[in-house]
C-alpha cells in the first residue's frame, strides 16, 4: 500500500500505548479500505488525525490534575500512571513541561501590567529566558523524575525488625553505650 508508510505517520496522532496495541490491525484496515488506488484520501487523513486527538483527549487526566502535576509537582493517581508514562517518556516533555510556568504567571504579570505599563514588556521578553532555561533543567532531571515517579518495585521481604542477635547469641541493647574495642566482651 502506498499510503501504508503515510498511514504509520498519520497513526503517530494517536497515545504511543494505543498504537502499541492497536496499530497493526489499524494498518490492515486502511489498506483494505484504501482498496485497489492503494491510497489514502484527504477525508481519511482527517479523520484518523481527529480521532487521534480525540483519542489523547480522553485518555489524559482532568486539567486540574495536569496542573498539579506540572506546577505543584504532584503525583498523578495510579490510574494516570499510563499517561505519565508516555508524557515523561515523550520527545518534547521538557518543553511542554516549561510551558506551565509562564501560562501560570500571566494573570499575576496581567494584574502588575495594570499597575505598571511596562512589566508586560518585560514578561514577553522574559517568558521565552524562563522557558528554555527550565526546558533544559528539566531535560537534565529526566532519569531522576522517572525514578521518583516511578520507583522500583521493593525487594524480596526481609522479614520483621528485630534487636540485632551477634554470634554469641547476646542481644544489643539501645540503652547502653556502644563499646567500639573488639576484645572487650560482656
């Protein structure tokens, strides 16, 4: 199929995860669809590019939740942990997570270019400094917000928290001085 290469690129508008599952039998598909021109047209393109936003839409948490995420730093639920994923993961994170900082500043920046004409200048000329500085802070912390998002799973049990038994079988006690002398014996 000629529009096979263009429909992969098309397909590219829906969630990573999704295409993980589904873009092969989407693939057949459209190339059944296509029928014997072997190419996709304009109305097919649209749609797929629509349903793929569509998509994205309704799998992405609730903008309160994203805004807590990216301004406050806070965890989404487990239920999101898809999303988070596939946003951490994502080519332009760093970029799209430096976007929230001067969104969120611009009522504040408003409100002090009532009192002040010129801090609007003075935004629009800052906004771009703050956004690529924080892109790069944040692309730099990738491994580190992975880790923290997403920390491994624990280990094998250990068992409960004892008083600690030495070889001799006599138990450390907390309440008295440790003797750091290994010849010295109780």
């Amino acid at each position: 199929m000629k529009g096979g290469r263009s429909a992969s690129v098309w397909l590219r508008a829906y969630p990573r995860r999704w295409r993980a599952v589904r873009a092969s039998e989407m693939l057949t598909v459209l190339e059944e669809q296509a029928g014997p021109t072997r190419r996709l047209d304009a109305r097919t393109v649209v749609d797929l590019v629509l349903g793929g936003w569509a998509t994205r839409v309704r799998m992405r948490p609730p903008l309160r939740v994203v805004a807590a995420y990216r301004l406050f730093d806070r965890r989404p639920a487990a239920r999101y942990d898809a999303w988070l994923r596939d946003d951490v993961d994502g080519l332009l994170f760093p970029l799209r997570d430096a976007l929230w900082t001067p969104v969120a500043l611009l009522p504040l920046v408003l409100l002090i270019a009532q009192v002040w004409s010129d801090a609007w200048v003075n935004f629009v000329l800052t906004a771009p400094v703050l956004v690529v500085g924080q892109a790069i802070v944040t692309a730099f912390g990738r491994s580190r917000r992975i880790a923290h998002l997403f920390p491994p799973p624990p280990g094998p049990d250990v068992g409960p928290f004892l008083p600690y038994r030495g070889l001799d079988g006599v138990v450390a006690s907390t309440d008295r001085a440790v003797v750091l002398d290994p010849d010295a014996r109780r």
